[in-house]
C-alpha cells in the first residue's frame, strides 16, 4: 500500500480527535450549557470547513505550490501561498496538495474547537462561529504554511543550517498553540464566568457536570490523534509507510505518560488523583507529542509526555491564580503550554544541530505575532458583535438562554446560587 493511500485512511481517523475535544468540553462545562457546548462544537467545524474551503487553503498551500516570495540578503523566503479561492483548479484526485486540503480542512476545525473549553458557559453561539470565520480564514491558514507548507519557518534548514527547519509533524503548533493561544486570547476578552473570583480575587471551584464524557472523550481523542499524527508525517515529513508504527507507538506512549504523571502529580499534591486533571493531562500529552512523533525514540516519547503531564497540572492552576483567566476546560494550558513544550522538546531531541534554534523560532513566532494577531482580532469583532452572553444567560444557561431547550430535560441541571461579583 503506497503512502498516499495510508495518508488517506489515517485522515478518516482525525474526525475522532474533533468528537473527543468535544466531549471534553462538553463534560467540563455546566449542564446547563451541555446542548450548547455540543452544537457549538459542532458549528464551528462547519464554518470552519467553509471558511477553509473558500480562502484558507488560498493562503496555506502545499510545499512546491504557487507562493509569494520575498528576497532578503541574497534568500529567497516563502511567506504566503498563492492559491486560488475555492480550491479552483486544484484537481481532488488524491495527489499530496488535495490530501492536504482535507487535512487541512480537518485541522483548522480541530484548532477551532480549543477555544470552546475557554469560552465555555458565557460564549454566544453565534460569536463563535464569527471567531472561528477569523481563525480558518486567517490566523490558521497564515501560520500552518510557514510550518507546512514551504514558509519561511519550514526554510529555516535549508536558508539558515539550522537542523531540519522547524519540526511540526502533527500539529504542535499550528494546530494546538494556535488553538490554545487564541483560547488565552478568548478568555481574555470574555473575562471569567459570574461567581468564578470572589470580591478579593479567591477563585471558586466550579467542577465540570460529566467526568465520564470527559474520559470518553480522551479515549476517542487517542484514536484521532493517531489519524492526525501519522497523515501529518507521511504529508510534512515525507515519511516512509514503515515508520508509522514508530508514530503510532509514540502518539499513545507520551499519552499514557502524561495521563499517569498527572495522576501521581495530583495524588501527590491533593491526596487523591484528579480525574479532571488527568483527562488535561492525556490531552496535553497527545499535543505535545506531535510535533516530534515520527523522529525521536519510543523512550524519549514518553519523556516528552510525563514532563507535558506534569506541566499541564501546574499550568492549569498558574492560569487559573496567577493569570486570573478562567479557562473551564483546561484549554491554554493543555494546548497552548503543551504544544509549545512539544516544540520545544522535539528541538532537543529530534533533528541535528540548530534544531532548537529553529524550535524556538517557531515558539516566539506563535507568542510574538499570533498571540497578539488572534487577541487583536477577537477583540475588533467584540467591539462590533458582543462575543458574551448576556448576565441572564449565564444564571438561566446557555441551553435555554440560546436553543430554547435544555440537553437534560428530566433532570434538574443546575441548584448551586448564582453569585454576583
């Protein structure tokens, strides 16, 4: 079986990873926001496909495809595709560019879906689906072809001798920081949810509704990071069919790392292990695996993988105290913190010399200029369209506030008071 026909069966996994993230958010948000939480998911894929179908893949492009260049000191350096709107043109024949399209189309969802765990029980519907219009169009496209599709941070070897370029088989960074990044910036602008910090800045615990749609949701999150991991290295890295295995072994390697490192981290620190947390943890652990999954060593994956584990449970707290940023379901530490501790690692242990370098380039790019182009976005389209939902829809949820109808009918959904700062 060639490469191209793998890469295409891999792709019908990534799905998977879109309905795990989902079932997460869904879990740990309020059950009364649970319909909305899940229609959410499931509109922003849409917008999300659509938005990339007319100008996203325009501006990301396939390594070796029509690009813009600009010429600094005698380089050549690539900085934005030059594709036509609507993928006009581009035959859909299986070749490499049109299996990129699909992933993607399929990736620029799965970034979409980051910022819902962050927004969760306070972001309008109809708010998220503009913020994801921006993100598909623009934030992701821009970044994903520096990465992958021959820009300038992919150059960095070949322009600058520094290892292999930047090194991102699965979405480290254009799929995970850039989600977990725009989340920080999401949660930001929304600010924390109605009775999350007390008058003197003591956050309140607020525990998501369904622990067991969150672990599911990890289960199912495994299976599509396996897609995702290995389409992404047969596309990005060029990698022979017989190194999926090697991929395969890692992506679930530093998940099982990094889910045990944060049971035995909360264990130690609370008494008892943190199903939440460990859920975070399996997570940041898949997201920091991708970035290096198809070239470091079954041991160093899980390396990567406890360490992202362990970082993932202090993070979550550092953003919740330090930053003051409610993010409910774990979003930037996870996936902004993870991925870019993949990046990192995948710098120390992958590639030759001058990898790190590259790494880092790529790191302070996604701090520098995405951070600051995705909360500058976001914030333009809260000036013009309110992204929070009103106060009365935060005491009645965002199930019967927006859909008219709540995903537990039978049952009461909510009996804690709704405090007021």
């Amino acid at each position: 079986m060639n490469a191209m026909t793998l890469c295409l069966l891999f792709t019908l996994l990534v799905p998977l990873a879109g309905a795990g993230l989902a079932l997460i958010n869904v879990g740990l948000g309020r059950s009364r926001s649970a319909a909305h939480a899940m229609l959410a998911s499931l509109s922003v894929i849409a917008v999300a496909a659509l938005v990339y179908f007319v100008c996203g893949f325009a501006w990301q492009g396939y390594p070796g495809r029509p690009a813009h260049l600009l010429a600094v000191a005698g380089k050549t350096w690539n900085w934005l595709a030059a594709e036509p709107f609507f993928l006009r043109g581009l035959a859909l024949d299986g070749s490499p560019a049109s299996l990129a399209v699909w992933l993607g189309m399929l990736s620029a969802g799965l970034a979409a879906l980051i910022p819902l765990g962050s927004g969760a029980d306070r972001w309008r519907l109809g708010a998220s689906c503009v913020s994801t219009a921006l993100l598909a169009g623009f934030t992701y496209p821009l970044f994903a072809h520096w990465v992958w599709g021959g820009g300038w941070l992919a150059q960095l070897g070949a322009n600058n001798h520094l290892g292999m370029g930047f090194l991102d088989a699965g979405g480290s960074s254009s799929i995970q920081a850039v989600g977990g990044l725009t989340a920080l910036s999401v949660a930001w602008i929304l600010g924390p949810r109605r009775g999350k910090y007390a008058p003197d800045g003591a956050p309140s615990a607020i525990p998501g509704h369904n622990a067991v749609l969150v672990l599911f949701g990890c289960l199912a999150a495994w299976l599509g990071w396996l897609g995702l991991n290995s389409a992404g290295s047969i596309l990005y890295c060029g990698i022979e069919p017989g190194r999926l295995v090697l991929v395969a072994v890692n992506t679930t390697l530093g998940a099982a790392a990094a889910a045990l490192a944060s049971a035995a981290t909360t264990r130690a620190r609370f008494g008892k292990p943190d199903a939440s947390l460990c859920a975070n943890g399996w997570v940041g652990g898949l997201a920091a695996g991708s970035a290096g999954c198809a070239h470091v060593a079954p041991a160093v994956a899980v390396l990567i993988g406890a360490a992202a584990g362990i970082f993932v449970v202090f993070a979550v707290e550092w953003v919740e105290l330090r930053m003051a940023v409610d993010d409910p379901g774990g979003a930037v530490a996870v996936h902004a913190v993870g991925g870019a501790w993949g990046l990192i690692a995948a710098g120390l242990f992958a590639g030759g010399e001058g990898q790190l370098l590259a790494q880092l380039a790529g790191v302070a790019t996604l701090l520098g200029f995405v951070l600051p182009l995705s909360y500058g976005l976001n914030l333009a389209l809260d000036r013009f369209y309110r992204q929070r939902v009103a106060t009365e829809g935060e005491r009645r949820g965002m199930d019967l506030f927006e859909l008219g109808a709540g995903a537990y009918p039978e049952f009461m959904t909510h009996t804690e008071d709704f405090n007021q700062r």
